[in-house]
C-alpha cells in the first residue's frame, strides 16, 4: 500500500470535521464540490433573470438555428440544464463532475464557434479540468454521496 492510500485509508476513520481540519485532499474535494454546486445554479438561475449578463449574446447562430424558439428561450432550457448539474454535483459528484464536465465542453465548442470568446472557452476549459478532478477525487470518497454509495 502506498503512502498516499495509506493516508486516505486512515482518514476515512476519522470524523467529517477532523478530515475537513486535517486532510488536504478532503478539504480539495468539498472545494471543488461546494464550487461546480454553486456556479451551477447560481448561472442557471441567472438564465431567468440575466442580472449578470445578457446571456443570449453567448449562443452561437448555428446552435439557434436548430434549437427551437429563440435565443432568449434556448437560455431557459440552458438554465433548467445548468440548474440540474449543479444539483447532480452536490448529490452525486462522481456522476455531476462527468455531467458539468460534459456540458462545459459544450459551452466551449459554442464559444469557440462564435469567435470572440476565446479568453472565456479557455477559462471553461480550465473549469472543466476541475470538474474532471472533482470526479477523481469523489471515488476516494465513495461514502459522500448524498443517495448513498456508488
């Protein structure tokens, strides 16, 4: 066994406010996991009421060409979708990581597509490496599933 398993092991005995004082890669993973909750949802959320930004601006042509409605309705479905990742994370982050991962990746190919949102695809593509992280680190803690393990 490893240094490393052999600490993860060890913590694992430990009560949740110990490892939060104490071990790093928990602390990493409550991090990561309190993040692409929040964001998630408070960007979701945003969708309704574009206090932030005007969303619309940020959805390529040709993705509102073959979505129905308009811009403006394409962002309520985006909402509903970012709200549910968000929630996806905080219940099951080894699942909600690969989802907000998944959609990231989406947002990055629209920005991309649309030129002139090269600065913000490269910091979705940063988040996106996090959220895969966040994955990572959930299956060293099986047993912080809200609806149970696995």
């Amino acid at each position: 066994m490893s240094a490393t398993t052999a600490a993860v092991v060890s913590t694992r005995e430990m009560p949740r406010g110990e490892r939060l004082r104490t071990d790093p890669t928990y602390q990493a993973f409550w991090l990561l996991r309190i993040g692409f909750t929040l964001a998630p949802i408070l960007f979701g959320a945003d969708k309704f009421a574009d206090l932030m930004t005007n969303w619309d601006k940020y959805l390529a042509p040709w993705v509102n060409n073959i979505v129905p409605g308009t811009a403006h309705h394409a962002m309520y479905g985006v909402g509903i979708i970012e709200i549910a990742a968000g929630l996806a994370v905080l219940v099951k982050p080894r699942l909600g990581g690969y989802l907000v991962a998944a959609w990231l990746l989406g947002i990055i190919v629209n920005l991309v597509s649309i030129g002139g949102y090269d600065d913000i695809a490269l910091r979705d593509f940063c988040l996106l490496l996090a959220a895969l992280t966040l994955t990572r680190l959930a299956k060293a803690f099986p047993g912080e599933d809200l609806l149970g393990r696995r």
